[in-house]
C-alpha cells in the first residue's frame, strides 16, 4: 500500500494527534507499506491566533497537488480539518478520489472555551468536511455514539495504543524532593485543558504541571505553590508519569486522551471527570476514577493498585492501533 496521510498537526508540535499518527505511520512502514506525511512543516505558515507554537500552512494548495501526484497514493487519510485537510479533501472531491478522515479534537468545544461562540455552527462545518469522505475514525464508543447523534454516518472504530517499554514505571524518585502525594497533569497549558481546574483543587503533597502553552506564564503567577516542569518527551517523560502518585486529567473535551495510557502503563492511575475518553477507558478497570468532583475522584485514585494500572494499560498496543488503522483505509477508488 501507499498511503498518504495529510495533517495539519504535525512536528514539532507535541501532542496526541502527533504521537498517534508518527506512531502508525511508522508501524505501518515497518509492516512493509509506504507511508508518506504531509504536515505543516512542509509549506510557508503562519502562526496560530493566541497558540504560536500552532503553525497554519498558508495557502497550500498548488504544492500539495505536486506532492500529492509525487507520491501516487492508493489510499489517502486526512488526520485534520485544518487548512491542509481541506484543502486535501478539495483534491480528492476535484478527482473522484475516496479518502477517510479521523475525529480527533472537539473543536466546538474548544471554539466555545475560547471565544464564547455557540457550537453548533462549528459542528456544522466538521460534518460537511468528514461527510464527504468514505469513513470518519473515532477512537471511543462514546464519542461515536456522540457523532452519530450529531448526524455522522460513516463513523468507524479506531482504539489508541501505549509504547509499554517505554512507560515501563521506571523513576518512581524523579520527584524526590516535593513534598507527596504527586498529583500531576500532562499537556498543553491552554484554556481548552481545563487545567486551571486541576491546579484549583485543595489536594495534599505537590502538584506537577509537564507541558508548557499559551497559559503557563499567567499560571505559574497564579498558583505559584505548583511547579511546572515544562515539556518532556521519551525517558523524561516516563519519569515524570513514573514518580507521580496520581494523573489528573482534567480535560472536558479530549476524544480520547492518550497520556492516561501513558500513566496507566507506568502504573500511576487516573482520576477524571466521567467524559468522553475518561468514560471509555477507566470506569471497570481498577486503573482510575471517574467522578463529577474532581478532587474526590484524585484522593480515591491514590488507592489505586499501581499493577493493576499497569495490566490495564498492556491491553492497549501500538501495533493493534495500526492494524485497525490499515484495515479500514479506503481505496482511492472505491465508495
């Protein structure tokens, strides 16, 4: 097979649409396809209002017409519905191409939590770019049933997996010094992480913020008592998951979550509000807590079995991901 994949998130940024698809991409290629990417860091861009670290690509579509035919796909995947991916989705309607999508982010909700503006038109939109493809990927059940309500009707399964060597629980000490419990939160410091309810919360011992964002500054004045770590990645970040008692993983909003795996698999168990994501992966497993008030589901987490967590986590591969991922691409041909 030779695949293309069209993002409009891509490297350097760090994230878990990223992780996913590097991940796939390259399980696939070792599978013995070739797989290409087409991101952002690829054309002239232009920062993201308010999220700099976020880069648009600026009017792409002439250039990626001439990757596109370079490549001479028979399967293409458009991750995002950012200038890329419609411009992608453009090419294949123009040619009569079937490509598939996958859902990653609530933008709706996201649009509300930072500008105040009603979801419903931004709903609109993503259902008019996914409708048109022959499949949408969407990692729960819970938000498949949440997209199928909202008119979806190509929705296809799509799990997430763990690199379980590298969150192996190794660095139980790599917070030695701060006082415990370690409560910690993992990812971007932006509005939409509804971080600030995580960091507002009356908990024992330490918090720990790993990320950095547009938020971190006015943060970091506001709850001087935490300590914000910044970004990590591969070993560091494993320490961090590994030294921590609990994750709290304060997002509303996430279709998933992929650094509750990446806890889980260090055996530090999640506390989380009971959304979409949180809903699908720890209610039953012994891994974590769900509950409306999230400080009571983060001091039930701290009693948690830690192999349990770990156990858990093993039911999730990258490899399984993958293969999911490949068996239901479409054709270029096909409808």
């Amino acid at each position: 097979m030779r695949l293309l994949i069209v993002t409009d998130a891509w490297m350097p940024q760090v994230n878990g649409v990223v992780r996913t698809l590097s991940t796939v991409a390259q399980v696939l290629r070792e599978q013995g396809d070739a797989v290409e990417v087409i991101g952002p860091d690829r054309f002239r861009t232009m920062p993201l209002p308010s999220y700099p670290e976020i880069r648009l690509a600026l009017a792409p579509r002439r250039a990626l017409r001439r990757m596109a035919d370079a490549w001479r796909p028979n399967a293409v995947h458009i991750a995002t519905e950012g200038p890329l991916g419609w411009a992608m989705r453009a090419l294949c309607r123009q040619r009569g191409w079937v490509f598939t999508t996958s859902f990653h982010t609530k933008f709706p909700e996201y649009l509300q939590a930072r500008t105040g503006l009603p979801p419903s038109l931004a709903w609109a939109v993503l259902r008019r770019f996914h409708e048109a493809g022959g499949g949408t990927f969407a990692a729960t059940q819970s938000l498949r049933e949440e997209l199928a309500r909202r008119g979806f009707t190509k929705v296809r399964p799509w799990t997430r997996g763990v690199d379980l060597s590298l969150f192996n629980g190794e660095g139980r000490d790599e917070w030695a010094g701060l006082p415990r419990p370690i409560f910690l939160h993992v990812g971007r410091v932006a509005v939409e992480k509804n971080i600030e309810a995580f960091l507002r919360l009356d908990l024992p011992g330490s918090k720990v913020v790993v990320g950095d964002g547009p938020l971190r500054a006015a943060l970091e004045r506001k709850f001087p008592e935490a300590h914000f770590a910044g970004w990590r990645q591969g070993a560091a970040l494993a320490r961090a998951y590994a030294g921590a008692d609990v994750l709290v993983f304060a997002s509303r909003t996430d279709t998933f979550g992929l650094v509750m795996l990446e806890a889980m698999a260090s055996g530090t168990p999640v506390a989380a509000y009971p959304v979409t994501g949180p809903l699908d992966v720890i209610p039953g497993s012994g891994a974590g807590v769900v509950d409306d008030d999230l400080r009571a589901a983060a001091l039930a987490a701290l009693a948690c079995n830690r192999a349990v967590a770990r156990a858990h986590a093993e039911r999730f591969s990258w490899e399984a991901c993958a293969m999911g991922f490949r068996r239901q691409l479409m054709p270029l041909g096909t409808g």
